[in-house]
C-alpha cells in the first residue's frame, strides 16, 4: 500500500513540476514577446509603408510586423491596428488572442468571435482545455516514469518498446503544454474584450 502511495505522491509530484514549468514559460514568453524592439520606430516606419492601403508594401510590412507578432493579419487588420488610435501597443496580445478575439471595426475595440460569446460556450472550451491537460500530462508522466523504470538495453524488441513509450510519453507532455497555453489564453485579466484602446477598461 505504501508503494502505490509513494508512486502516486512521484506522479503528483512530476505533474505539479510541469505545471509550474509550462505557466513559467507562458509567462517568459509573453513577456519576451512585448519588449520593446523599438517600437516607436518600427511603428512609424509601418505608417510610412501602410499608408492608406496595406497591400502597397505588404512584404515589407509583413516582415516589420514579426517583431510585434507572428499571427496571419488580413491586409484590414494590419491598417486598423497602425490607424486606430491605441489599437498598436495590443497587437501582440491580440496575436496571441486571435482564435478567440476579433476586431470591432464598427466601435473601434475587440470582441469574442462568434463562437466564444456565450460565456457558458468559453467556461466549455476552458474546461475541455483543462482536462486535455491533464489527461495528456498524467499520461505523458506516467509513460516516462514506466521507460525510467524499466530501462533496460537487453533485447531489441524492448529496447523499440520503450523508445516508443518514452517517444509517446514526450509528445503526450508537449500537447499538455499546448493544452494550458490555450487555457490561459482565455483566462482574465488580459482578455482585450471591453479594453478601451486609449487606456484603461470601458465603462
């Protein structure tokens, strides 16, 4: 009894230290993702290659906007968000945000796309998120652990087994990883629907 216990408090213990990992690293990466390249700079060399139609420069464009972001933006995106006023410093949030947000071009600001509005349908998609990440991280936990336990080079046969257990377990923790990516995505307070671009949240 005290065995299974103790692998159960090892498949815990690996799974929490994952966790904590892969928020760690959401959280780099977001920051590293809004510092400031030169940002004045940038954004006004793309007002000078925009100018009324994106499509004029749009490779030039195109390669500037990777500093900010790497989502695809239609050319009447790339013109609202160097037009808009405020609407620019959101565009690597938005870029992180696009499955789930679109832009209002009618009242300048952000929305949920049409299959997020309901708040019951984004409380679905979070808890599917979470439960793909569990599910594939304690799988992915547990497949390492069995390969770790039982890593052995005598024979060829399990010697493929375990490369294919460890290989499985590997990938299983990577969609884990995207899993929770997409979950904190939707999470509060950097939501940008209802942002005012100008500043602070609308009333």
């Amino acid at each position: 009894m005290d065995v299974y216990l103790g692998q159960a408090g090892l498949v815990v213990g690996i799974f929490v230290g994952v966790t904590s990992i892969a928020v760690a690293f959401n959280r780099i990466y977001t920051n590293y993702s809004s510092q400031n390249y030169k940002k004045v700079e940038l954004y006004r060399q793309l007002q000078k290659l925009c100018g009324t139609d994106a499509s004029t420069n749009l490779p030039e464009i195109l390669v500037t906007l990777r500093f900010f972001t790497r989502a695809h933006l239609t050319n009447k995106e790339i013109e609202w968000f160097i037009w808009a006023p405020g609407a620019f410093r959101y565009l690597p949030e938005y870029g992180r945000k696009i499955e789930f947000i679109e832009i209002n071009y009618e009242t300048n600001s952000f929305k949920w796309r049409s299959k997020f509005t309901s708040a019951w349908c984004r409380l679905w998609a979070l808890t599917l998120m979470f439960i793909g990440y569990f599910i594939a991280g304690v799988l992915g936990v547990v497949l390492l652990m069995l390969v770790w336990k039982y890593f052995d080079f005598n024979g060829a046969i399990q010697v493929i087994l375990l490369s294919f257990l460890a290989l499985s377990g590997v990938i299983l923790l990577a969609l884990a990883y995207i899993f929770l990516r997409r979950f904190l995505t939707l999470l509060p307070p950097e939501r940008l629907v209802d942002t005012n671009l100008r500043g602070d949240t609308a009333d």
